[in-house]
C-alpha cells in the first residue's frame, strides 16, 4: 500500500511534492513523458491515444487499443519478447480461369526497410478440377529483398519475391482447400512495392479462386 499524503504538505519537509506524477506542463494531444514532482523522469509517457514505455535512447514503444468493447488481455507467466504482427485478410474471393497471373487486389502488405519477416500465408483456396493447379505469383520489393516460403508436407516453395507456387493439382474438385506457405521475408535499404499475390490457373478456361478470408501474417523478428 502506497504512503497516504492525506497530512502532508508540498513543500517544507515534507517534501511531498516529489512524489506526485505530472507530465511536466504538456497535455495528452501532445503527448508527453511523465516524470516525478521533483524533475525525475519515469519511463511512463501518455497521450491521448495510448499509453507508451519511453526507452533510455528517447523512443517510445506506444500501446493502443483498437476495442469496440470492453476487452480483458492476459499476459502469460512466462519471460519472452512481444513481436509485431501484422495480419491481412482477404475480403473478397478473387476468381481467375486464366494462366496469366492477375494481382490480388486489397491483399497486400507494405515491409518496413531493413527487416525481417516470419511470413505465414493461410489460403482458402477451390479449383473446377483436381488436374487445375491454383498457381501464385508473389510480388514485391524487386531491389534488396529476399524471400523462401515452403509449403508443409510438400516439395512446393518459392525462393524470390516474383517465384511462382506452381502447383500442377488440386486434391478436390469445387470444394474449398487449403494451402499454407511459410517462410522468411527480408528487405533492404528501401522498399519499392508493397508484398501482394497474384492468382493464375494452371489451365487456360479452367476456374480457381482464391476465397474471401484468406490470410497473410507477418511478424516483425529483426
């Protein structure tokens, strides 16, 4: 339990004011480090969006909710890192029945510079026959980037930002299917695309679908 300042005074000997949190005459649209009533900092920094831990070096790592209800998030007990995890959705089904690969459109995620991505990709995926391949092409990032994304259980893979998932079969006819890549993505010192998909059929005038909410997940390692 915390000392009461119900009988102290602020100043005198009491000295009451250096424990009392202020943010050093900034206001929360701003932003700002909270320090103690004697001038110390504390790593605390609010704003009116979130709150943020703001490291020895003067960055801040800011914490913002996106609730559209009340919301309880649990922490397990175990030490560890937080990595960044974006995560894309896709919200319309893309259909093609041609074998030129057409852009994905709304399916995209935009690297930071000199980083480096673990990448999951979880396709819901259909195709008018199990001889009609759904083929990708993935697009990027043409200068300074690298990417290996492997298929599980399978000798499928793409080893370039521009590779190709070249599958020559579908395991059922008209009936939505996964597929799941996994790899690294790394990039360079700029970034001249965003990382999308392209969707072709492996069989000119034979359908395949990429199916609304599919999902591209990419965490931030390095």
């Amino acid at each position: 339990m915390g000392l009461s300042l119900a009988t102290k005074k602020l100043g005198g000997t009491d000295q009451a004011f250096a424990w009392l949190l202020h943010m050093s005459g900034t206001n929360l649209a701003t932003g700002g480090q909270v320090s103690l009533g004697n001038g110390n900092d504390s790593p605390l920094y609010l704003s009116s969006t979130g709150v943020g831990i703001k490291s020895a070096s003067g960055f801040v790592a800011l914490l913002v909710s996106e609730a559209t209800a009340a919301r309880t998030v649990n922490l397990a007990d175990y030490a560890g890192k937080l990595y960044p995890e974006t995560r894309v959705y896709l919200g319309t089904t893309k259909t093609v029945t041609s074998t030129t690969a057409d852009p994905i459109a709304g399916f995209g995620f935009t690297p930071e510079i000199n980083a480096t991505y673990e990448v999951i990709l979880e396709l819901i995926a259909t195709s008018a026959a199990t001889t009609t391949g759904v083929q990708l092409t993935v697009t990027g990032p043409a200068v300074g980037a690298s990417l290996t994304l492997v298929q599980d259980n399978s000798a499928l893979s793409v080893v370039a930002i521009g590779g190709t998932y070249a599958a020559t079969s579908s395991p059922v006819a008209t009936t939505p299917f996964g597929i799941v890549l996994r790899g690294i993505l790394t990039t360079g010192g700029a970034v001249s695309a965003d990382f999308g998909l392209s969707l072709k059929s492996e069989v000119n005038a034979s359908q395949v679908q990429i199916l609304a909410g599919s999902k591209m997940t990419f965490r931030r390692r390095a």
